[in-house]
C-alpha cells in the first residue's frame, strides 16, 4: 500500500525537483507541498539537492545585497566628474 500511494503521490525524482524549486518559490500548491514531502521521506539524493540549493539560494540573495549596497562596478564621484568634463571638452 506504501509504494502505491508513494508512487502515485510524486512519480520520479525529477518532479520533485521541479516541486522544490516551485516551493521554493512559493507557487507550490498545498497538494504539491505534500507530495514533496512524502518523497522526501524515502529520497536522500532528492532531499541532498534541496538542501545545496538551498544554500546556493542563500549565498546568491546574500551576494545581491551585497552588491547593492556596495556595488564592485560603480565609479567614484571624481572619476565620474573626469569623464564628464572630457566629454564635454569633445565636443
């Protein structure tokens, strides 16, 4: 009875894949969230992947704020003033 409710709940490892990253980004139904859970009771590489992205998640969000505080492109004031006033001077 377990395996057929198993795989009649999430078919394959690649569904719920998919399943994580839709609830992760919070699309994911409460009937999908179920259905990821129950693979997840019996699946450690799925359970593996979610985890890494997870953290790849994290680290990415973490990078984004990062930058926009503090943005690694930016020109200083001064710079951007040069630049200015040599553009000026071509024309």
């Amino acid at each position: 009875m377990a395996i057929y409710l198993f795989k009649k709940t999430v078919y394959n490892c690649k569904q719920a894949t998919l399943l994580s990253l839709k609830k992760e980004a919070g699309a994911a139904s409460w009937w999908e969230r179920f259905k990821l859970w129950y693979h997840l009771l019996r699946c450690d590489p799925c359970r593996n992947f979610i985890q890494q992205s997870h953290l790849i998640t994290q680290a990415g969000q973490k990078m984004y704020q990062e930058w926009q505080q503090r943005p690694p492109h930016a020109l200083s004031a001064e710079r951007r003033e040069l630049i200015r006033k040599e553009l000026e001077s071509l024309h």
